[in-house]
C-alpha cells in the first residue's frame, strides 16, 4: 500500500510539472500572437503616418516651387520649374514601375522624400543666387 501511494504521489507531481509546463507554453504562444498583434498594429499605424509625412513635405516643397514660378520671371522661373518636371517624370516612372511589377520601388515615399530634400537645397541655392544677382545688377544700374 506504501508503493502504491509513493506511485500516486509520483503521478500526481509528474500531472503538476506537466501542467506547469502546458501552461508555461500555453502563456508562451499567448505572448507571442499579442507580440504579433502589436507588431502588426504598429506596422499599419507607420504604413500610415510615413506617407502622410511625405504628401505633407512634399506638397510644401511643391507650393514654394510654385511660389517662385509665380514671383520670378525669365530663367529664374524655367529654374524654379524644373524640379516640379523632374518631380512628374519620376512620379511617371514609378508608376509605370509599381503597375509592371508591384514589388519594385518598395520605399517609394522615401524616393519622393528625397526628392523634397535636394529641392529644397537647389531652391535654396537658386533663392540666394537670384538675390546676389539681384543685388549687383541694382548696383550696376546706380
């Protein structure tokens, strides 16, 4: 009768380990699936604000390319022109590029970011160049 209960004691602290461990696994793949859940609700919310972020610079960056077509005339203005075609053409490009095959131009909101960033340094350049132009031709004129 001893043996028996020894048994008994045995199994039932194997049955606890055993349990233990299923639960263990069981909070294991629990943890898991939210960790996914939370990745994927992360994923979307920055597949979100990305190209929201890029539209909002971008169309900054647009509206002073316009500003400066609409202030400048002659050559100033076919300058403060050409990063809208170069804009239009790259746009047409990846377009094409994304309806051939949808893999390719993963990152694109950065390709147009970039686009933004080096704009913004030609403006940038082209607005202090006219300026210096500006200034000498007036001294000129004095």
């Amino acid at each position: 009768m001893l043996s028996s209960s020894s048994s008994f004691a045995q199994i039932a602290v194997t049955s606890t380990v055993v349990d233990s461990q299923a639960a263990q696994s069981f909070e294991q793949i629990t943890d898991s699936y939210a960790a996914e859940d939370t990745a994927e609700a992360d994923g979307l919310s920055w597949n979100l604000i990305i190209p929201i972020m890029v539209l909002v610079v971008c169309g900054s960056v647009i509206f002073l390319c316009y500003q400066a077509i609409l202030a400048w005339s002659g050559y100033w203005k076919t300058m403060a022109l050409a990063p809208l075609l170069v804009l239009v053409v790259w746009s047409v490009v990846i377009l094409i590029a994304k309806i051939s095959d949808p893999t390719s131009h993963e990152i694109w909101p950065f390709e147009v970011f970039s686009w933004a960033m080096f704009t913004t340094i030609y403006l940038v350049v082209l607005m202090t160049a006219k300026r210096t132009f500006d200034k000498t031709e007036n001294q000129k004129n004095t």
